[in-house]
C-alpha cells in the first residue's frame, strides 16, 4: 500500500514522502496517528503543494539562520568560574551556561543547538558550534577565565 507521509517518521522516510508499506501498518499505525495519508491523486497534488510551502518556509529561516550566524560569528563570550592553580576549572562550562551568556547579550538560543561536544573544564578560548539550522552552523568564541 502507498501512503504519503503527513511527518517525519524514523527509518521510513521524511514528510511528504510516498512510501510503499504493508496495508496493516498504514491502516492501524501511520493513518490513525495522523502520520500518513492514503496516496490517492488528490493526495499527490497536496503533497506537492505542501513541499512547495515547506520549501518556500525553509528558505525564509535559512535566510534568518545566516543572518543571526553573521551576528554570532562577531561575538565573543566571556564567562568566568573558579578555577585550580593548574587552570582547571572547579566544576564546567555547559551549554545551559553559554546558553544564557547568549540570553544576556540578547540572543534566544535553545541549549539543545550548542553543539558542544562535552563541557570546558579548562580555561582558555574556545570555538562553540551552534546550529542555527540544518544548514547553518554558526561559531561562538568562548573565552573562559579565572575568577578572581
């Protein structure tokens, strides 16, 4: 059975998708769950237009992305934290820190799109990646120092 995906569905494909699945798991599982609809002709011109909209709408937040990384890219952040006599920090720098660092400076970043890949426990300048879209990565120089 053909059914068109209404959202993104793990290891079945991404909204919009005409995918072939068994008629059991269209009619009790994707169907019900509002997940898919049955891949009739009208349902096709729909699909269509809808990935018209969607790319349209992904367009006008790349666009957004980028400026906001254009921003974030003359930024630097200085956050300060207790530190040992070897530079080591008593504790770290997580995201939900410089993600308020960020808040601070007037930037809404979601905690969840730092990419760091595991906390500074040492001062120094870092790079931080954040992810503004699935396009657009934006670096944030983060120079963590010693507290005094």
């Amino acid at each position: 059975m053909e059914v068109i995906l209404r959202e993104d569905v793990p290891q079945l494909g991404q909204r919009g998708d005409l995918v072939k699945v068994k008629p059991g798991y269209a009619r009790n599982y994707l169907i019900p769950r509002k997940l898919a609809m049955p891949a009739s002709a009208g349902a096709r011109k729909q699909v269509a237009d809808m990935k018209a909209a969607n790319a349209r709408k992904d367009a006008r937040e790349k666009s957004g992305a980028e400026s906001l990384a254009a921003q974030l890219g003359e930024l630097t952040l200085t956050l300060t934290a207790k530190a040992g006599e070897q530079d080591q920090l008593f504790g770290s720098v997580t995201t939900m820190d410089i993600a308020a660092a960020l808040e601070a400076k007037g930037f809404n970043i979601d905690r969840r799109t730092i990419e760091l890949e595991e906390p500074i426990k040492t001062i120094g300048e870092y790079s931080v990646p954040v992810r503004l879209h699935h396009d657009v990565i934006a670096a944030v120089k983060v120079n963590v120092t010693r507290e005094e």
